[in-house]
C-alpha cells in the first residue's frame, strides 16, 4: 500500500483532468481520471504534483439534490421454481457474456410516455399530487373516461431519431421505453388488445419500431418496460396504492377493473409479451418489468419465463414477480450506499420528480447533481437509468435535454472513466453510516460525502474530484505503484 500526497493549485472549474498510474506487480497502467465541468472541458490548466500528474477538478459546485434515498422492500426471490429461469441454469462464464454490453454501458436513457401525457398531472381542473403516469389512479379517473384520452393522442412532434440522436448525443448506450404502463395503454402495434396507440389513436403509428429502427441506424440498443401485474384498465388487472374510495382487497376503483388476473394475463400481458419479444427484430435487449404484487403467483409468472426463455441473449430485472430474481437489482430514485455485491444493480431516477410528464414539475436536478450520480453509481459497479418525460406532442422537455447535451460534453472528454469501468478500490470516499442517527427502518442512516470517487479498469485507476482541496490531496492506501498521471482532457497524456 501507498500513501500520495498531491499538490495541487487551484484551476478553473471547467477544466477537467486524468492521472496514470501503474501496478506495483505487473508493469501494466492505472489511470486516475479527474473529470471537469461541463462548460468547457477541453480548457487546460497548469497543475503542479509530488509525485505525480494529477487530474483536474470536475464539478466544483456541491451538488443540490442528491438520490441517497431510503432504499426499497426487498423483493422475494427464491431458487426453487416451476420453470427454471436462465439464471438458475447458466455457468458464470455464460452469465458475464451475456451481460458484457451492458455492464459496459454504465448509462441508459429510460422513456416514460403514454397518454398521460395529456393530463400532464391535472384532472378536472384539479392538480393531481404524485407522479404523472399515476394520474389515473390518484385521481380515481373510471376507466372510460381516461380510455377516451386515447382519441385526443396525436403526438406528431415525435421523432424516433430525434431521441435516439439525444440519448447518443447524452453518451447513453441503451434506451427502455414503456411499451405499456400500469394504466394499461400499449405504446406499440399489438394485435392481442386494440387499447392501443396504432388502433385507438389519431396517431396511428407504432413509436417502438421506429424507435427500434433508428436505434440500429445509430447503434444504441433498446429494451421495453411493460407492466405485467398493474394494468388499470383491464379486467382483473392488479392495482396498487390504496386511496379512500378504493376496494380495500383489490385496490379497484371502477367495476370495470375487477375480474381474474389469471384469465388478464392469460388474454392480454403474455400475448402483448411475446409480441413485443418477437415484432421488433433483434430488439428488445432488456424487459424491465415493474410491481409485482401477490397475484403473480410462482406458476403464473413461470409463464412468462417461459417465453423469456426463448431469447437466451435477453436481460431481465428483478420485478417479474413470483420469486424469480432476473439478471439486475432495481433501487428507484436512491443510490445504494455501497452498491449490490455479487449482483449487476440499475439506478433508474427521475430529472425532476416525475417520470411521466407534468406540465408543472420544474423541479429539475442540475448537471452537476446528475453526474455526481453517474458518478457515484459507477464507482459502485452499477449503471444509471436516467429518465426523460416526453410531453403529449411527443417532445421531450428542454430542461431534459439541455441536461443531457451537458452529461453528454463531459463524458466525451471522461468517459473512458465511466464505460466498461469496475467499482473503487478504496471505498471511505462514499460516505459512511452514522452510529447515532438512524434511517426510516431503524437502521444506521448512510451519510455520504461529496469529496470525490474512483472508477477502476483492469490495470487502471481513475479519480473523479468532486471539491478541490486547498493546497494538496493525500490518497492513502493506493493499492499499486503510481508511474504517471495525467488528465483525461489532455489527448498528448502528459503527466
């Protein structure tokens, strides 16, 4: 182990900066990579050291909203299932196979759209509290009435390029879309039930073959979420969250959701799946699903494993249901303070506070916070699922995309620090639990510290600085041998 001390003077926050060390066993390089702010990253400035070249500052500013959030129930998972699920049946090395693109990828656009969009979070005159793709159930709207929504969706400002070009352009590496949410309306062409966008809307156009199509032109990959338990406005659909004038068993609001979920799954979720599995040529990559409740029973959700069996390449998440724990762990709008050990983990967050649109939320998170996130996640092993919310003309909001042409100048210069990286070495510059305070659950609060963060790569070491220290920074404990650093915004590396 070493101890380095770095001396550095203060430079200009739009910098950015990268060191490169080296391995005290094999004569092979570690980076440390210091990242810069947005504004002008390929700005450089003098940087004196001890003992080595070090990277410059990346966001100087501390961030203002940060997803270190109490985390979700757990969700069951068992080993012992009615159809064995890939993961149950996989060697190692077929699993890291099968997940190198996208542990590789570290960063993925997730698209919440649909037609509450048209709402965009008001009912009746009335703001509606909580999250706009929620507006059906919040607002207890009957299932006719939010149905006939469809009739005015005609969102001819969309353009499958024009996002997919955003996502590339914000250094994403995939794309998930929700191709049916819990309000039951289906974003693609589905011959299994007409409550969808091609044969219930003016629109008549299926935005995930186009979405699928330019994907392959630009080379990203697409994965859908559906919505496999909820679905509000099918008979016998399950239903969440539970409000004054609902049924206290089935959370049902109108009589026209209630029935049995077997025969909704039976009749609408598998066909619309194996549509989806099989319409789209090499796509989906993923299915993300969401909200497994206590109807999706073991056998039942063996059904739907079944099919997912069948694409052998697929990803999966930990949301199916019925105990089976799929390929990622899902923390929604939180870090984990030390990541998921042993198991891939997708942070999905929001920019504001919603996922789908609301015309009201402009309560967005700055740059600086979201690449603090990315970030954070990386040097935890995970990827960042960030959100976008396209409005009911199909465009996505300015504030979304301004944020992400910004990540998307930062990681041109840094992402070598990010793609295809490993967690940190080191570890205490995450933060660490507090032995007096306590979280919601009772147990020690995770108290995080903004200092900085390290991403590694085989024979490499890369520094992400979040707050320039005043006169020098000391890292203890470097586990190799330091022989150079430089930074990332320099192309000539020189130390």
């Amino acid at each position: 182990m070493n101890g380095i001390t770095i001396e550095v003077k203060p430079i200009a926050p739009a910098t950015a900066a990268a060191v490169e060390l080296a391995r005290d066993f094999r004569p092979r390089n570690y980076f440390f990579a210091y990242n810069s702010r947005v504004a002008n990253p390929h700005r450089s400035n003098a940087v004196k050291l001890t003992r080595l070249a070090i990277a410059a500052a990346l966001l100087a500013a501390a961030p203002l909203c940060l997803a270190q959030l109490a985390t979700s129930p757990a969700i069951p998972t068992s080993s012992n299932h009615p159809v064995p699920a890939i993961q149950d049946t996989e060697t190692a090395a077929q699993k890291d196979a099968r997940m190198a693109w996208w542990r590789e990828a570290r960063f993925g656009m997730f698209i919440h759209w649909g037609l509450y969009s048209i709402p965009a979070g008001t009912w009746d005159g009335k703001q509606i509290p909580g999250i706009g793709e929620w507006i059906m159930n919040n607002a207890s709207i009957p299932v006719a009435d939010y149905k006939a929504l469809a009739g005015q969706f005609n969102p001819t400002g969309f353009s499958a390029h024009d996002i997919v070009a955003l996502a590339k352009s914000a250094g994403m590496k995939y794309i998930v879309i929700t191709a049916k949410h819990h309000d039951g309306f289906a974003m693609f062409d589905s011959k299994a039930d007409p409550f969808n966008i091609v044969a219930a809307t003016p629109f008549h156009r299926d935005p995930l073959r186009e979405l699928a199509d330019e994907a392959r032109k630009q080379g990203l990959k697409l994965g859908f979420y559906y919505s496999q338990d909820q679905d509000w406005t099918a008979s016998g659909g399950a239903a969440m969250q539970q409000h004054s004038n609902h049924d206290p068993v089935t959370h049902h609001w109108d009589k026209a959701q209630d029935g049995d979920f077997a025969t909704y799954l039976h009749t609408k979720a598998i066909p619309q799946i194996k549509e989806l599995l099989t319409n789209y040529g090499n796509f989906p990559v993923v299915v993300w699903f969401d909200t497994p409740t206590k109807d999706m029973t073991p056998a039942l959700a063996a059904e739907i494993v079944a099919l997912l069996n069948q694409h052998p390449n697929l990803i999966w998440n930990n949301r199916l249901g019925g105990d089976y724990k799929g390929d990622t762990e899902t923390p929604e709008q939180y870090i984990p303070p030390q990541g998921f050990p042993g198991r891939d983990w997708e942070s999905c967050m929001t920019m504001n506070d919603t996922w789908g649109y609301k015309s009201y939320d402009t309560n967005f998170k700055s740059t600086e916070t979201l690449l603090h996130n990315l970030i954070d996640i990386a040097s935890k092993g995970g990827n960042y699922l960030l959100n976008i919310g396209p409005d009911s003309h199909g465009v996505v909001p300015l504030p979304e995309q301004e944020r992400l042409l910004a990540m998307g100048a930062w990681l041109k210069v840094n992402g070598e620090a990010i793609y295809g990286t490993g967690p940190t070495l080191f570890g205490p510059e995450a933060g660490a639990f507090s032995p007096t305070e306590k979280d919601k659950n009772g147990k020690p609060k995770f108290v995080p510290t903004w200092d900085w963060r390290s991403t590694t790569r085989p024979g490499k070491i890369y520094l992400e600085i979040f707050n320039w220290p005043a006169g020098s920074f000391h890292l203890a404990n470097v586990p190799r041998k330091v022989t150079k650093a430089y930074l990332l915004a320099d192309s000539a590396h020189q130390p």
